[in-house]
C-alpha cells in the first residue's frame, strides 16, 4: 500500500523554537525539542510512519526525521 498524506504543513523552525522558549539558531551538538500537532480525526487508527525534514534559508536540509507513532482513539 502507498503513502496517504494525514498532515503536510511548512513552519518556520526558528519561530516555533522561540515561541517555546529555545533560541536560534540552536548551537550545535545534541538537541530535545518536542512539537505537539494535532492529527485530523479522520485519521483512523493505526500505526503511521513519519517523514520530517528541515532546510535552512539557503535550501540546504539541515535534518531529516523518520519514526512512527500508534494513533488511538480517546
């Protein structure tokens, strides 16, 4: 089975972080950060793979995410 897109949105990172309390450009080494989104609820349940990436101003990606997560119904 192919990939159905839940959520496809652009943010600008350095807005998110700040909002949050981080600064940016973050210093390099390790770095936490955790981002809520709400998923559609027509989202059925299941497990559902995650693609993130990120670019900088000049368009060179600066990270890229894979994970998955289990979506259950409350």
């Amino acid at each position: 089975m192919g990939r159905i897109p839940i959520l496809n949105k652009k943010d600008d990172l350095c807005q998110l972080f700040k909002m949050g309390g981080s600064s940016c450009p973050v210093p390099a080494g390790a770095f936490s950060k955790s981002i809520t989104e709400t998923i559609p609820s027509y989202a059925p349940t299941g497990t559902y793979n995650i693609h993130a990436q990120a670019w900088d101003a000049s368009g060179n990606e600066i990270f890229c995410l894979e994970t998955s997560v289990k979506v259950a119904k409350n």
